[in-house]
C-alpha cells in the first residue's frame, strides 16, 4: 500500500521557479482585484480542494505501478507538495477571472463569483472522481474498496456534528459567528485523524510525517494499544486542535470577514488535502 503523502519531491530548480513564480504573479493579482472572499467562496473552493487530491492520486497510482500517468514532462507538478500550488494556480485562476468578470459587471454578477468557482470546481472534480473510480476497478492498480473509506466518511460527519453542536451548547455565539467556515475547520481535521487512523490501525499504511507519527507511538506505548490500537490519540488531538482554533478564531471572521474566512480556509484545507488523499488512496485499493 501507497503510505498517503509519503512521496514528497522536491520538484526541480525550473519547475520550483515556474510554480512560485506563478503563485506569486496570481496572488499579487488577487490581492489587487480582491475577488469576493466569503464563507461561500471557502466552500466553493473545497471542490478543487479535492481535485487537488484526485489528481495527486493518480500521480501515486503511476508511482505504485511503474508506469506514469501522465505525461514526463508534467509529472513534477502533481507530486506532493508541487500538487498544492497546481491546484491553487488552476483554482486561483478561475477565482480571479470570476472576479474580474464580478467587478465590471453588476453587483448580481460579483455575488455569484462562489457560484462560478463552486461550479466550475464541480465540472472538472466530478470527471476526475469517476475517472478514479474506474482506476479503482483494475486489478493491475488496485481494488475498489468501499466499506472502510466510507465508514470514515461517515463517522467523521457524526463526530463532528456531535463536536459541533456540544460546541453550540457550550457557547452560542461561537458557532454564530464562526458558522459554515468553523465546521468545515472541525470536519477537515476530524477526517484527516480518522482517516490516517483507519490507515494505520486498519489497512496497514504507514505514517511518514513526523508529529502524527510521534502521536501514534506515544499512544502505541500505552495499555489500550492492543484493545484501541494507536490513530486514536491522533484523532482526539486533532478534534481538540481544531476546536481550539473555531473558540479562538470565531470573532475574527465576525469582525474581519474576508481575512478571517481566509485564515479558516487555510486552517481546514490543511487538514482536508491529507484526509482526502488517504480516502482515496483508501477508496482505489492502492
């Protein structure tokens, strides 16, 4: 099995220098068109988020089997970490263009700019998801495996629903002020700690990043290893981190929208790339 995010290259000194190049000419553009950046825009970024995911994905399944998926040339771009600033370059690109068509239209056409970036994110994830799925039913590269991907997925939604609505309970305003984008910081984190647990305690994968791999020998060291194996320490810190973040961070996106929604993006994307990679990985039997 593929250890998820275990294949991290450095890209070269030309692709380093393009990709940085681009990031920098792209966000300087952003900065100066400044794009609607609200809760709905966040959530219409997790879309590409995913794309970002699938197509990392298929660059491990070219690795897992000898033979690359795409073309030589290309190759360097989706392998982790150069797959984030692909990802960001496509998605930031159609988030500026919908802006810039926002902005010199009417102030209708600038609310729908997270509509654009939403749909056009679904148009290219949806092929690619289907794509993998067909992958997933070649016994060459994989089996498709459904019950422990999904079981994840599904327990990640309860968890953090019974999270997010103790959280409520606890303080109201919190979930008033940090709503949609704190959820998705909560779901983020939640996923990628079941999901590497899954990996580890269930399907064997192997943690190759330093602080979940330190979680998970501490707790490999304690009585409940044998009964609870060793992802659970993980997930606990990873829910505790994530609502330190919603308490803390919550009156931020209340007093300053835009930069407090971007902070929480970050924050949860963070967390949503990994776990998505392990879903997948998972998902296609790699």
């Amino acid at each position: 099995m593929v250890a998820p995010f275990s294949d991290f290259v450095v890209p070269s000194t030309l692709y380093l220098a393009v990709l940085l190049a681009s990031t920098a000419i792209l966000v300087a553009l952003l900065w100066t068109i400044r794009p609607p950046l609200s809760q709905r825009t966040v959530l219409a970024m997790v879309p590409w988020v995913v794309t970002g995911a699938a197509l990392h994905v298929f660059y491990q399944i070219g690795v897992a089997v000898g033979q690359s998926i795409y073309p030589a040339w290309a190759e360097p771009l989706f392998a982790a970490p150069a797959v984030y600033l692909t990802t960001f370059i496509a998605m930031g690109t159609v988030w500026l263009l919908a802006g810039v068509i926002g902005t010199a239209s009417s102030s209708a056409a600038k609310s729908r700019v997270a509509t654009y970036l939403g749909g056009i994110g679904f148009g290219v994830m949806l092929p690619l998801l289907v794509l993998l799925g067909w992958q997933g039913l070649d016994p060459a590269t994989g089996r498709l495996r459904l019950t422990l991907p999904f079981l994840g997925l599904v327990l990640s939604m309860v968890v953090t629903f019974v999270v997010y609505v103790l959280l409520g309970a606890w303080r109201t305003y919190i979930i008033a002020e940090a709503r949609h984008v704190g959820w998705l910081v909560l779901f983020s984190h939640v996923f990628d700690g079941i999901t590497t647990a899954i990996g580890v305690d269930l399907l064997g994968a192997t943690e190759r990043s330093f602080l979940p791999r330190a979680i998970m020998d501490v707790a490999a060291d304690l009585p409940t290893a044998e009964t609870l194996g060793t992802g659970w320490l993980f997930v606990v810190v990873k829910v505790l981190v994530a609502v330190l973040v919603v308490v803390l961070f919550a009156d931020y996106v209340s007093d300053e929208p835009e930069r407090g929604n971007l902070l929480f993006a970050a924050i949860a994307f963070v967390g949503l790339g990994p776990a998505l990679n392990n879903f997948l990985l998972f998902l296609i039997g790699i």
